[in-house]
C-alpha cells in the first residue's frame, strides 16, 4: 500500500489526481453558479408572468409571503433535527457516563477488598458491588454502525 502510493507519487499520478480534483471542483462552481444564475431568471419570468395578469404589488406581496413562509417551514424543519439529535447525544451521554461509573464501581472493589478491613470499606465493598451490578445489568441503547439508535421511535 505504502509503495503503491510512493510509487504514484514519484510517477507523477499524485500531481495528475490533484489536477483532476482541481477541475472537478472548478467545474462544480461553475455548473452552481449557472444554475443559481438561472434559477434567479426563472424566477424573474415567473414574477413578470404573474405582475402582468394580478398588478406588481400583489405579485411583489405574494412573493414575499411565500419566501417567508419557506424560510420559517427551513427554520421549523431544523429545530425538530436539532432536537432529536440532542435528545440522541443525551442519551448516549448517559449511557457512556453508566458504563463508566460501573468501570470505575468495579475497579475500585479489588483494591477495597486487599486494603486494611474498616468498618467503612465492609460496607464500600457491597455497595459498590451493587452499584456496578445494576450500572452493567441496565444495557445501553444498541447502535447501528451509523450511530443511529434500532429501536422504532415513538
């Protein structure tokens, strides 16, 4: 693998893939910033169109309210993804916070359990036992390898 790379690097394949990338990239623009442009004309046929027939006021206020209108349904659409993804984070928090208490509940017993016996350590030890007992039985959410959650949401 290693010497496939060098190998192109040398060759000059890498400067080649660069200068394809290079005119990808400058094509994309391009081909953006035309349909923009277009998209734009489009619009302008359409608000000629409609201020010929309904007058150039109501075409103009028309306009505006469904520019609007299409902003805030953005607007809306994005507050409902920002939430359930921070419901999502929340919640592998959670999960990732339980699994590191019950970690930290297990690797602290043996070192309670060779140190002096105190009336403190004989009750640390059980109830540490039982918290990491009840932190490793409750299982986290199983994720797909996208991160997303298999369970049906509600």
């Amino acid at each position: 693998m290693l010497g496939s790379v060098i190998a192109a690097l040398f060759s000059g394949e890498a400067s080649r893939l660069v200068g394809r990338a290079r005119r990808a990239v400058i094509a994309y623009v391009i081909a953006g910033v035309c349909a923009f442009i277009g998209l734009g004309f489009l619009l302008g046929a359409l608000y000629t169109a409609l201020a010929s027939r309904f007058g150039s006021i109501e075409t103009s206020l028309g306009f505006g309210i469904v520019f609007l209108l299409l902003g805030g349904i953005v607007l809306l659409i994005n507050a409902i993804i920002a939430s359930g993804a921070r419901k999502k984070a929340a919640t592998r928090r959670r999960s990732e916070l339980t699994t590191i208490a019950a970690t930290a509940a297990v690797s602290i017993l043996p070192g309670l359990l060779r140190g002096k016996v105190t009336p403190l350590s004989m009750v640390a030890a059980p109830l540490l036992a039982i918290l990491a007992y009840s932190l490793l039985r409750e299982k986290p959410p199983h994720h797909d390898d996208d991160g997303h959650d298999d369970k049906p949401h509600d």
